[in-house]
C-alpha cells in the first residue's frame, strides 16, 4: 500500500513512512493510494467473527506486507484489550461506548494501535529516535501519552490550550513523566494544532524526527474503522438502515466511519453533531468551506474551527458535494442544548453521557426525523467522568471515580507554559 499526498505536490511513500512523517512535505494529509472494498461475503458472516478477526481483515490492505501478519495480529489483540459496547437508550436509539480503554477515551484506539507500529518498525533501529509532537483539544493528549508511555526511543510533546481542558483530561498528560512532556500554550486548540505543523515543516527541526500522533496521522486514524463495523456487526440483524451521529471536532473519527462504508460497510446515513463551531454545518449549506478561529465550549475536545480531516473526507467523495450530501448531514448546537440533551437523557432514559455524547444524541434525533423506520447509533466518546464539572452538577448527582481515573487524580501536574512558536522550536531544539 502507498499513500499519497492530499495536496499532490510530494511523492507517494509507504504505511511506514506515513507514519513516521505524520505530514507529508507538501504540507498535505497522507491517504490511501487505493481503497479496496471488502467481499460482500464478510459482511454476510460478521456476526460470527470476534472484533479481533474483524479489524484484521478491516486493516490488512492498508498496511500490506510491512508488519508481519502474526505481528499485525498481536497490535491489534493489545490495542483491542476492551469492551465496545452498544447499549440501548431508547426505541432503535443505541450508544456506542468508546470510553472503556485505559484513558476512558475513543481516542485509546488509535494512540494504542499507532505506538505499537511505530515501535515494531524501530525494533529493528536501535539508534532510532522518534518524537512525538500533537495538539490536544481533550482526549488525545491523555490517550497518546498513556500509548507511548516508555515506548523506546520514542520522546512524546504534548501541546494544549491553557484553561480550555479538563481536569482529568489535563492530569492524564501531566503527571506520567518520563518520556512524556506537556507544554500548556497560553492560546486555543487551532494555535496548538497549527504550531505543530509549522514545526513538522521547518528545515532547522529536522534531526527531532518529529511525526504527529493527532488523526493526520494515518496510523491514528485508520483504526478508528473498527468501532464502526462492530456497531454494524451488533446490528445486522435488525435488518434496518443504519444512521451513525459522530460529535466531530477534528473530523477523523466520523472520516473514518466514512471509509469504512466506502469498503462496503453498510451504513445508510452519518451525522457529524458539532458545538458552536460550525465550519461544516455552514459548508453543507452551501460548499463553501469557511472556517473561523474556535470558540470555547462545554464540548472542549469538538472545539476546532478548521479540522484538519474534513479534506480526507472530500477525497472519499471526489469532492462532489452532491454525492456527499446524499450520505452525510451535520448539525451544530449550543451549551445550552447540550445540557438540555444531558438532563433529557438522564431523566428520560437513566443514561448518563457527557457534552460530546450529548451533541451526538442531538444530532442523531434531527437527523432521524428525515429517514422512515431505521436504528441510530450516537458515539459516546469519553467517560463522564472526565466532565465531572459539567455532568455533576447538571444530573445532581455524584460520579463515582474510576480505577482509571483514580490513580491520577493526586499525582503532581507538571507542565511547562509556552506562548509562540518561537517558544515551541526553542524547546524541540
């Protein structure tokens, strides 16, 4: 398998180095030379495949022959360690919980799935080293640092927006030390994102060996297909369409939902549900992609005015918007909804979400409107108990703390403030 660049101007290169240059030198997203869908015949056999046969043979063709089968077969077992499970909220309306990994994020998946190729490819390299350079917004930060924690010859840097996380989400990538660094930016999530990829282009930072682990890079956000084709192979026997509502920020988990039913998976409609920042909800009124610098939410992790991956989408469809229109919708909605959608489904249905999950549900019941008889599947996208300042308060109640959570939560945050790039390269240097 090659991967080209999205912006054309840089040359075709390998899974490998995709992964180890996260962006290409053109600037441009990497993305599949070639999409392959799977035989009609895996899907009609699903439901008797584990999720671990189903993500191998979801995954094969986008790496080939550079990991050794057993090898590919052993990433995915440890990456795969935990539940996904569909849980009914009300007539044909499930949630599918992505928060039962080590960090209780979606994101545990792919940070998991992308360290363990990364360090197959450096075993080999003892005098390889590799850092790790991502923006965070909420979850990333914490499910990369946990991914790559004592990964060999691997140096991770976190950047995230100062006051603009939560706490939890801020003591998973503060307080594990050792290969891991947190530089709090005094700024919001696009700065971070955009820093880091100035510093991925600059000649002068070139022997750091830096790659990105945000979902630009295609071992982050490839294996996010996973999770959309066990919901499907839960589903199947319903025999109804199938509607998935992804709350979206950077748009690599709902872009991968969208491969995934371009390899054939049978998924009638997506939603991306966003907050305020409606960069997409806006373009789909028009094709015309304006974005506007991000707004600070209860949603933190969806607060992005550019995403990065909305490109990755518009390739899967050629850029033809009105082939597009026919498979997705997005919808934005307020704080004030959001908690709304957080009581409604606490009172109504005795199920406690989160903001992001809130926002899916949102998202889903519009959209569901426009379609007959169908089952609808909102991603849950991180434990509640991460938006312990939100959720308590709104549902008066009062979380327990997990196992997970627990042991972080009187470890000494350490961080280091930067405020420019200048700061940035100063300390990569």
């Amino acid at each position: 398998m090659l991967y080209k660049s999205l912006n054309l101007k840089a040359p075709k290169v390998t899974f490998e180095q995709a992964v180890t240059q996260g962006l290409a030198p053109d600037k441009g997203l990497y993305f599949p030379d070639t999409i392959i869908p799977l035989e009609n015949s895996f899907f009609e056999i699903i439901a008797t495949r584990s999720n671990e046969e189903i993500a191998y043979t979801v995954i094969k063709q986008f790496i080939g022959s550079e990991i050794e089968e057993n090898d590919l077969r052993k990433i995915i077992s440890e990456t795969l360690c935990f539940d996904f499970p569909l849980t009914k909220i009300e007539e044909n309306i499930y949630s599918l919980e992505l928060y039962h990994g080590p960090t209780m994020a979606f994101k545990d998946v792919g940070a998991r799935f992308m360290a363990r190729c990364l360090a197959y490819f450096n075993k080999n390299k003892p005098n390889q080293k590799n850092t790790i350079l991502v923006a965070t917004s909420g979850d990333t930060g914490g499910a990369v640092a946990n991914g790559f924690l004592n990964v060999q010859g691997v140096e991770v840097v976190i950047l995230y927006p100062s006051g603009k996380v939560s706490d939890i989400q801020e003591r998973q990538l503060t307080t594990l030390g050792q290969n891991i660094t947190a530089l709090e930016v005094d700024s919001v999530f696009d700065d971070c994102q955009d820093m880091v990829k100035r510093a991925f282009l600059d000649p002068e930072l070139a022997h750091k060996n830096l790659t990105s682990a945000n979902s630009i890079n295609v071992a982050r956000w490839l294996p996010q297909l996973f999770y959309f084709f066990f919901a499907y192979k839960e589903l199947k026997k319903m025999n109804l369409p199938i509607i998935i509502s992804v709350p979206s920020g950077n748009f690599g988990n709902i872009c991968a939902g969208i491969l995934a039913k371009k390899l054939g998976l049978p998924i009638h409609h997506f939603v991306a549900a966003t907050n305020i920042n409606d960069t997409i909800p806006r373009f789909m009124l028009n094709g015309m992609y304006n974005p506007k610098p991000s707004k600070a939410t209860l949603s933190n992790a969806m607060d992005v005015g550019n995403p990065s991956n909305f490109i990755r989408i518009q390739e899967l469809y050629q850029h033809d918007f009105s082939s597009f229109k026919n498979d997705f919708s997005s919808y934005t909605f307020s704080d004030e909804e959001t908690l709304v959608a957080l009581k409604d489904l606490y009172t109504k249905n005795q199920y406690i979400a989160e903001p992001h999950g809130a926002i899916g549900y949102l998202g889903l019941k519009e959209e569901m409107k426009k379609h007959g008889k169908s089952v609808g599947v909102f991603l849950e996208t991180a434990h509640p108990i991460k938006f312990l300042d939100t959720v308590e308060p709104a549902l008066e109640i009062c979380l327990p703390i997990p196992t997970q959570i627990e042991s972080i939560m009187n470890k000494e945050k350490k961080s280091i403030k930067i405020k420019t790039y200048t700061d940035l390269k100063n300390y990569l240097s």
